[in-house]
C-alpha cells in the first residue's frame, strides 16, 4: 500500500512539472511572436475581433475626481479644504466646458497597437485557460481519495477540457490582428453620462483599467493636485482603456477661487486630443432656441450647436423655425479656426391686425413689449400674440389677436373704481347672492299668498257671502301682487348673475 502511494505521487509530480516543457514544446515562443506581425503581406486567418474591440461604436470619456497631493510650502500655501474643494469642482468645470465633443480620430500606430493588444489579451486569456486545464489534470493524478475506476475517469474529463483549451489557444494563434483601414474613419465621441449629470468617476476603486472598464469609458481623465506657493498646481492625466496606457500629462496652474481659466484651457486641449488632427469649429446660437439648423442639406440632431470641419471650406448653413423665415448662408472655415454666428429668424406674415384704444392716449403692448400709443398695425405670424394697453386712471385691458388674416381689434378700457378685477368679482359676487336671496324669500309670501286666495275663492262660492266675495276679491289682488314681485326678484337675479359672469371674464 506504501508502495502505490509513493508511486501514485510520484507520478503526479511528474507530470505537474511536466506542464511548462508541454507548453513550450507545443507553443514555441516564436510562434507568438510571428502571429502579432502587422505585415499586410503575411498570411493566414484575420483576427477581426481584435480589429472590432478597437474600433467602439461611442468613444467615451470619463471624468474622474483629482487626487490632494501633499504641499510643497508649509507657509503661506493654499489650504488643504480649498484644495480638498477643487478636486471636484476643477473636473466638474471641464465636463461643463465640454459640453460638446468633435468626432474622435485615431493614428494608424494606435489602431494598429490597439488591435495588437487586444490579440494579445485573447492569446493570453486562452493561454490562461489551457495552463488551467493541464494543471486540473495533473492534480487528477495526485488525488488519491476517488476509486481507481472514479479517477481514471476523471482523468479522461480533464483530457477532454485540456483537448477543448487547445483548440481554443491554437484558434487564437493562427488568427492575426486585422490591419488597420487605410482610410481613418471618425468615432462619435460623448462625454460619460455620469459627468453629463453632474458627477465624477471615483478613481480610487482601482487601477486605471480596472476603473476605466467598470465605468466603461475608453479615455479616463484623472490627476492630482498640489499646493505651489498659494496656487494650485494640477496635473491631468489620460489613460487610454485600449491601448492600456496614459496617452498625456498636461500641467497647469490657477488659483484656488478662481479654477475657470484652467479648466477652459484643459477642456480645449481635451477637446483637441480627441479630434487628433486640426479642425474648424463653427457655434450657431438661433433665435429662437427652437429653430433646426441644417448642415449642406443634412440636418443637426435637435438640440446641437456646434459643428466641426476637417478640411477648409464653405459649408452652407440653413436655420429655419415653425413660424418663420429661414436663412441660408455660406460660411467659410479654415482649419484651426474658431467662430460663433448669431442668427436671428423674421417671423413670416401671415395677415395685418389694426390694434385701437380707448382712450387714445392709452399706450400699447405687443407680448409685454411697449410699442406705443394706438391705432397700431400689427403684422402677424401665425402665433398667438397678446395685446394689452394700459392708460391713467384706467383700468389694464388684454385681447388675443389673430393669428391669420385681417382683423381689427379694439380694447375699451373702463375707469379704474379703485376695485381692481377681484375686487368688482366679489363685488358683482355678493350683489349676485344678494338677489337671489330675495327671490328665495318671496316665493313663500307668493305660495301663502296663493292659498289664502283659493281659502276665500273656495268659502265665497260655498256661502254666497257678498263679505266673504269682496275678501276673495281682494286676496286676487294680493296673489297678483307678490307674484309680480317674485317674477321681478327673480329677473334682478338674473341680470345680477350675467353682471357676476361678465365680470369674471
């Protein structure tokens, strides 16, 4: 028994330190070395996945918040809350001043790189996985707690995933990384959502790759910052998720109240990174807000203001709003410029109003806009413009004008009773309820006054009394009397509640 434990270890010992020359006789290390080659001549299969990882459908960047680095001035220096202060607010200002992003383009040596690497990530990934597998199966050899029939079992099931990684790694090895397009082609470039919504990527909850990939953004932008005799002094950083290293450092310096002028000169050199080449940069501010802003014919997604060019040239712009009179100009850019153009939309006529008042003197308003005493032509453009006129000693009148055609609107103001509108609703409220309450009160005068009258028509006739005739007689007129006054509460009523409804308007 002693005996076949020993050999069984033995064995298994053998064949653990076996695993390296396995691999080195099946996997030569020049095998990897000639599968990276970039030449466009060499054959064999095209690793498209590696081409495709470097190529992402948005190219991402990510804010993160700046690291307090110690003082380099004891005396005199910037204080660590102001410092602890700008760690945020420094970044939060570049992802403000980069609410815009150009088109991201790539140097064929950094594709080509990018691609390389993520060959290599996969070679290495299946490597990994056969190393893995051969080492299961030499730990099979070594477990002495299965049966004979139970071990060798296991033996063949870790043949069989050695067998599947082999594949796998050889797979990976005869494909090559897809040589980089001659022609560059732009990546949309979007800066990280978080940022967008006012926040920043923590960059203390890893190494820059591992931060880039959680928060998935492809360029990480971090740094750190340092008191410099009173100023800050901050230095920025850029790691590039594909490539896996930082792509630039860049220094500058600002005071600890005011961080805008740095973080504007960051955001431009951010800015120009990403573009990788010069260009022209063209802002368009419409009015109105809601107006669409088409680019040689191609229309801008709604709410964007900035384009940007990678040649010179003329483009022709045109801006155009429900309502209004489009523009079309053509603007010519140069590479490296930077323009902004304001553009102001006519309304279209679509009719003529003729505005009056009385009184006279009563100025008039178009929109809240002062323009003057009446009569006042007004072109109108098919929205809805308020009129209002005002006058001393008068109270303000309102009217809507049309929004087509050919009107002609007057505003009759009335004298001011020092009321104001809510007050003569109230007014006009109570005088309401006030008649109402009388007709309610006179209609059970009226409805006594109607019985007594039948009483005396009914006791006259039964008895042929002339006294009792002349009573009956005279509750007639009385019956006739408070129904005509129950009919003339009950129209003051009604003339009070038109007044009451008149008012509210």
């Amino acid at each position: 028994m002693r005996r076949d434990r020993l050999l069984i270890v033995s064995f298994g010992l053998v064949a653990a330190f076996s695993v390296p020359a396995i691999l080195a006789q099946a996997y030569p290390a020049g095998t990897v070395a000639t599968a990276t080659s970039n030449s466009p001549s060499g054959s064999g299969p095209t690793a498209s996945t590696a081409s495709s990882a470097a190529s992402p459908a948005v190219w991402t960047i990510g804010l993160a918040q700046f690291a307090v680095g110690s003082s380099s001035d004891a005396s005199g220096g910037a204080s660590n809350e102001g410092l602890t202060s700008l760690r945020t607010v420094l970044p939060l200002l570049i992802a403000a001043e980069l609410d815009s992003l150009p088109p991201h383009y790539s140097s064929a040596a950094d594709r080509a790189a990018a691609a390389e690497r993520a060959a290599l990530q996969e070679w290495f990934g299946a490597g990994n996985e056969l190393y893995s597998s051969l080492d299961a199966r030499a730990l099979s050899f070594l477990d002495p707690s299965p049966s004979l029939a139970q071990r060798v079992a296991n033996i063949l099931t870790a043949d069989q995933n050695v067998a599947k990684s082999r594949t796998k790694l050889d797979s990976a090895v005869a494909l090559r990384p897809a040589p980089p397009p001659s022609i560059d082609t732009p990546i949309q470039s979007a800066l990280w959502d978080g940022n967008v919504q006012g926040r920043l990527i923590d960059p203390d909850s890893g190494i820059p790759s591992s931060v880039a990939k959680t928060n998935k953004v492809d360029l990480l932008i971090f740094g750190s910052l340092r008191d410099r005799s009173g100023y800050a002094e901050a230095i920025m950083r850029g790691y590039d998720a594909q490539l896996g290293k930082d792509v630039f450092v860049w220094t500058g310096y600002c005071s600890i109240e005011d961080p805008s002028p740095l973080a504007r000169s960051f955001a431009r050199k951010i800015e120009e990174w990403t573009a990788g080449k010069p260009f022209a940069r063209l802002v368009v501010s419409p009015t109105p807000d809601s107006a669409r802003i088409a680019v040689d014919g191609n229309f801008l997604p709604i709410g964007q203001r900035t384009i940007y060019r990678f040649s010179p040239g003329a483009i022709v712009l045109r801006v155009e709003a429900p309502g209004c009179v489009p523009i079309k100009s053509q603007i010519e850019l140069d590479l490296g410029e930077r323009k902004q153009v304001d553009v102001r939309l006519d309304p279209k006529k679509t009719g003529t109003a003729v505005v009056s008042v009385s009184p006279p003197e009563a100025l008039i308003s178009l929109d809240s806009l002062p323009k003057g005493a009446g009569p006042l032509n007004v072109d109108l453009n098919g929205t809805r413009i308020v009129a209002s006129a005002s006058a001393p000693g008068y109270e303000p009148g309102t009217a809507v004008l049309p929004k087509v055609g050919a009107a002609e609107v007057h505003i009759d103001l009335r004298p001011a009773d020092g009321l104001g509108p809510g007050g003569r609703v109230d007014k006009a409220q109570d005088s309401f309820y006030g008649s109402l309450g009388l007709f309610v009160l006179s209609v059970p005068v009226t409805a006594l006054t109607a019985g007594l009258a039948n009483s005396y028509a009914e006791a006259a006739i039964r008895s042929g009394d002339p006294g009792l005739m002349g009573s009956a007689q005279t509750s007639q007129i009385a019956l006739g009397a408070a129904i005509g006054a129950s009919a003339l509460l009950a129209i003051n009523a009604v003339i009070h509640l038109i007044t009451y409804l008149d008012s509210t308007r």
